[in-house]
C-alpha cells in the first residue's frame, strides 16, 4: 500500500434517531484511539518488564464547525446529548473502514472572539465490542 495524506476521508456518525449522518463536510480534524489496557507482572525474579494486555477501548474526538442543516448538519447529530442510545461511528479512508458502537460522552460548542462558532464531539466505546477495520 502507499503513502496517503489523510485527504479524503469520511466520517458517518448516527444522530439521536439512529440515522447515520455523514458530517464529512463539517468535520475540521478528528483523533481517534485504539488503546489496550496492560498489566504490570513483572516478578522480582526477572530482569525486564512482563505485561498482560487487558481489555481493548475506543475513543474519538471530532471537531467541527457549526452547521444545524436538518439532515447532515453536524448540529443535529450532536444536539442530543441525554440519549443513552448507541452510535455507530464509521470512518472510511482509501478503502479501509473503522466501525465503533459508542456513547456520545461530551459535546462542547466555542463562539470565538472572532466570530466562529465550532464543535467538538467525544464518543467513547459502548458495548464491549472493540472498534475494527475492514
């Protein structure tokens, strides 16, 4: 596979309903993280570290700018912030697909001194299932 630039990726996230929403075009940047719990087992018999990894977890953070279009505005996806439903994420980027079940954890909104009005969304793992690339 080559060297990509992360141009041209997409983003889908599940809106209150369960309606996926693509919030592509209003998506600035967004981090996401795969992580492993690990053990410390290291005995005093040895001279190096011992580790058990533990439990997989997802968490990803999307920032966006202010765009409350009823279908794909990222607004509505994110307005409902005391549903305990899941949403599914699904990123997709040069024909790879990461699909996490989550929890929308925090919604922040920043009306700058300059005028911008933009987002950030935190969606961590839900059911036990861990976030997978196909």
């Amino acid at each position: 596979m080559a060297k990509e630039s992360g141009i041209g990726g997409t983003l889908t996230v599940d809106d209150a309903g369960g309606t996926g929403r693509a919030i592509t075009n209003d998506v600035t940047s967004l981090t996401f993280n795969s992580t492993r719990g690990v053990q410390d087992v290291t005995g005093l018999d040895v001279a190096a570290m011992e580790r058990l990894l533990l439990l997989n977890d997802f968490t990803i953070t999307i920032n966006m700018v202010f765009n409350d279009t009823t279908d794909t505005g990222c607004f509505n996806v994110f307005k409902a912030t005391s549903d305990n439903d899941t949403r599914t994420v699904v990123y997709t980027h040069s024909g790879n697909t990461l699909t996490a079940e989550c929890v929308l954890q925090s919604v922040n909104w920043n009306r700058a001194q300059d005028g911008s009005l933009t987002g950030s969304a935190t969606l961590v793992l839900a059911n036990g299932v861990a976030a997978a690339w196909t």
